[in-house]
C-alpha cells in the first residue's frame, strides 16, 4: 500500500483552523476514496471520487467537509473550521477501474490530524 | 444492530497457535468479503478477498465464508509475532459504490 502517498502524516490544527489532506492515487488508478478511522467507531467511508467528479459523498458531514480530485495533481479533503471532534485518521484508496470484481482498493498510511 | 459485527478482543496467542477471526453482518445483500491486516499507525493492507460462501486459502491465510449463517472467518495457521496487529473485516454491498463498510478490528497478540 506504499504506492497511495498521503501527506502530511501527522497535522496539529487549532480550533477554528482549517485542514487541508492530500492523496496521489498509485500510478494508473483514477478512483480515489476517503475514510475516517476513530478508536470506538472504525473506518468510516466518507467520499468516492473519480478525476473532477464526485460520485458518492453520502459519507461526509454536510458542512466544513469537502473533496476533490482535480485533472491535474493530487485528491484534496478540506476541513474548515475544524473541531476536536475532527481529530481523526484519514485514510486515502485508490483503485483502478471498477471495484470489485477483479481489482482491489489500496489505502495510504493516513494522515493523522489533531486538533487542539 | 450494526451492520458489521466484530468482536475487539485482544486476543493474546502464543507462537505457532491457529489463530480465529470472525464476523457477522446483518444483510443479506453484502455480497463481497474482505480482510484487511492494520498495523499501529498505518494504513489497511488487503490479506483476503472472496465473494463466494466456501473457504480461499492464501499460504497461511484461510478466508471462510457462510451466506447463509450471515457469518465470516479469517484463520491464520502458524501463527508468527509479526502477524500481531489488528484485523479488520470489510464487506460490500453488490452495486453500492465501493463503499465498504468495516467491523471495528480485532486486536492480535502473537507472543514468542
């Protein structure tokens, strides 16, 4: 899972603040997922993505959340105004085409954000 | 009820012992099964994928499956420290979207 690069690792934001995580897909693969992992609520599906679109978001809060996965560079997850509740692990995958049969999701090593 | 059951453990073993991992999941519409291995501070690595009720072997890694008792099971023969992690079960509905919806992980302590 080396090949989905997640920056930053580790982020500290303070109230109010914003977030910015970023995803590159592995070479080839042009789905693109987020989850959020919290210790007493697991992984969490948060938004599906393909190059400029967005195809499923069911699993975003309705505000200070947003995604994008522009033509050109990496899957953005946007966090405005964040809250401690926000603190979390925000795992990217990517996929190469249709998912499943046949291929596979790979995650990166998440970014772990902390709000103070 | 969730829609993915799966017991946290921690569940403590010793080196060589045959390790059990088990989950339920409540629809009957989730078609496609999935294990994932996560080490502390990283992200999920794939171990098993199957869709199908009956068990896939992968060298020390049996995935079993049974539809009809809504119920899913991972078992790692020969059990080696560094299997210690924690083991999360992943399901898919047919036709959703790829959103995969995940038990809370079960602890694993190999001990030398």
């Amino acid at each position: 899972n080396a090949g989905v690069m997640q920056n930053p690792r580790h982020l500290v934001r303070r109230r109010g603040q914003e977030a910015r995580l970023r995803c590159s897909p592995m070479k080839g693969h042009s789905h693109v997922y987020w989850y959020r992992q919290l210790p007493e609520e697991g992984l969490k599906f948060m938004v599906y993505l393909q190059k400029e679109n967005i195809i499923d978001e069911s699993g975003m809060p309705k505000e200070r959340f947003s995604a994008e996965f522009p033509k050109e560079g990496p899957s953005i997850l946007r966090i405005q105004q964040v809250v401690r509740g926000d603190s979390a692990a925000y795992f990217c995958a990517s996929s190469p085409r249709v998912f499943p049969p046949g291929n596979t999701i790979y995650f990166g090593e998440g970014s772990w954000l902390t709000v103070v | 009820q969730k829609e993915v059951e799966q017991d946290p453990g921690p569940l403590s073993v010793p080196e060589g012992a045959i390790v059990s991992l088990n989950c339920t999941y409540s629809n009957s519409a989730f078609q496609y099964f999935m294990w994932y291995r996560q080490y502390s501070r990283k992200g999920p690595e794939l171990l098993m994928y199957t869709y199908s009720s009956g068990n896939k072997e992968d060298g020390r890694f049996t995935a079993q499956v049974d539809k009809s008792s809504k119920y899913i099971s991972l078992f790692i023969r020969d059990s080696q420290p560094s299997d210690s992690a924690t083991y999360l079960c992943a399901i898919l509905k047919a036709g959703n979207n790829r959103k995969l919806i995940w038990g809370l992980g079960t602890s694993l302590a190999v001990n030398p």
